[in-house]
C-alpha cells in the first residue's frame, strides 16, 4: 500500500510513547510491565519476513512471558509470513484477522452548520478529569481502571493533545491527536451515548483538523474501527488511501475483536 512506510513508522512512534521497546531481526517487542492488561502496550510488532519460525514464536513466548505478560503479537507482511501462520496454533496462539482501512484527511474542510450550543477546548488540568470521564463511559475502550491509566500516559506526553467537546456547558465528546515529526493520528473519538447520533463528532474533528493544518502536519491520518465508522470519517474529508492486512495472535485472554464488541 502506498505510504505504508510512513503508517508503520507512526505507529512505533504512536506506541513508544507509552512502552518500553526491544528490537528484534523481524520487528519490534513493545511492553510496559505496570499496565499488563494495556493491550496496546503489550505487542510484538512484526513486518519482516520471519526466518526460523519455530525458533522465532518460541523466542517471543518467552520474551512475553520472562516479563510477567501475555504473548501478542501483530503480524503484518501476511503473505510472506504463511509459515508463520500456519505454526501459530502448535505454538499455542489464537489468532484472528484484519483488514484496516486507512485513511487520511485530503486537506479540505466540510462546511458544518453554526451551533452556538458547541464549544470546543483543549484538555488541560483544569478540565483533565471531565474529559476522563467520557473515555471511560465508553465499554469498547476496555476496563475503567485501564482506562484511565492508559489516559493519564498518554495525556502527560508531549506526543498527544487532547480536545473536548462541550453542548451547552456539557462535557460530551473528547478526542486526541498524536503528532510525530510532521505525522498526525487522531486517536480515542468518544462521545458518551446520551449525546451519540447528533453529529457532534464532525465538529470535534473539523477542529482537530484546523489545528493541525496551523501545527504545519503534512498528513492527518485515522484508522477507522468498522465500515460504518469508516463512513463517518469519510464525510469530513478522510479519505482512503487503501488497507492492511494483520494477524492478531494471542495465547490467552480477549481477541481484539471481543473487545471491540464491548
């Protein structure tokens, strides 16, 4: 896919951010001991032709393992990486598959009706906890305690910046964008279930995007969860730039697609 470099390299910068990191001949191995059950925390991220299969799936259990955590990884390169695949259940992995779209904003901005009751600031302490409380309302996001753990990492880097969304006084939507070199992602779009179905997060997005173009970010990228999100995103001027096959495998605890479920 056209740019994939540039999608994989954000997101090693995207999970640096909040883990440690070992390199191997493959990939990368992400971990971060004090938030165990933070999947996103806790991958193996590989891309490269696997050599030695065997000798490599061994090596990445008990990496995992030596440090207290679940074995996971995502394998992309899907098609030069059959081997792999086929010898995942003998090593004890389940997995699953993906096919991401991805997308990016073209640089144009929607035109959106004026509504007075909305108003948008960036998080900060003043309203920090505000803002939590809409990201942890959200079940899809994985346990409250988790939740906010994972928040609170990512809200003190200088990586992320978050927004909120208010109507009428009400804190409602929040959204973040993490920014690498002259890379943005727009990450964890939320908006409690009360205010969902109003369109409010066009306005929190349009708003991100008029940041970023004064920030001087060359592409605003979004990674869609579902074809109906996908839509959403699609109407504000996200546009697909094709997708990305992945392989999810785990030995034990949740498939990605149950927490998706909530």
């Amino acid at each position: 896919m056209r740019n994939l470099e540039k999608i994989i390299q954000l997101d090693i910068d995207y999970i640096k951010s909040f883990s440690d990191m070992e390199k191997c001949a493959a990939g990368i191995l992400f971990y971060n001991q004090e938030i165990p059950t933070y999947y996103d925390a806790n991958h193996a991220h590989i891309w490269q032709k696997i050599e030695q299969v065997d000798c490599f799936l061994m090596d990445i259990k008990k990496f995992y393992v030596s440090k207290g955590l679940i074995p996971r990884m995502y394998l992309y390169n899907v098609e030069e990486n059959q081997q792999c695949i086929e010898k995942l259940h003998v090593h004890g992995f389940q997995y699953e598959t993906f096919t991401d779209d991805i997308q990016c904003w073209n640089g144009e901005f929607v035109q959106l009706p004026i509504n007075p009751a909305i108003d948008i600031e960036r998080v900060t302490d003043n309203n920090v906890q505000e803002a939590l409380a809409v990201e942890m309302s959200i079940s899809t996001f994985g346990e409250p305690a988790l939740i906010k753990e994972a928040f609170y990492k990512t809200y003190q880097s200088p990586h992320f910046t978050y927004y909120l969304l208010r109507v009428n006084g009400v804190a409602c939507c929040t959204a973040d964008i993490f920014v690498a070199g002259n890379q943005g992602r727009v990450e964890s779009v939320a908006t409690i279930e009360s205010f969902r179905g109003r369109g409010l997060i066009g306005y929190l997005l349009r708003h991100i995007q008029q940041q970023s173009m004064k920030a001087g970010i060359e592409n605003l990228w979004i990674m869609p969860i579902s074809a109906p999100v996908a839509r959403v995103y699609a109407k504000l001027n996200f546009k697909s730039v094709g997708s990305v096959t992945s392989i999810h495998a785990f030995t034990e605890g949740k498939s990605i697609k149950e927490l998706r479920q909530g």
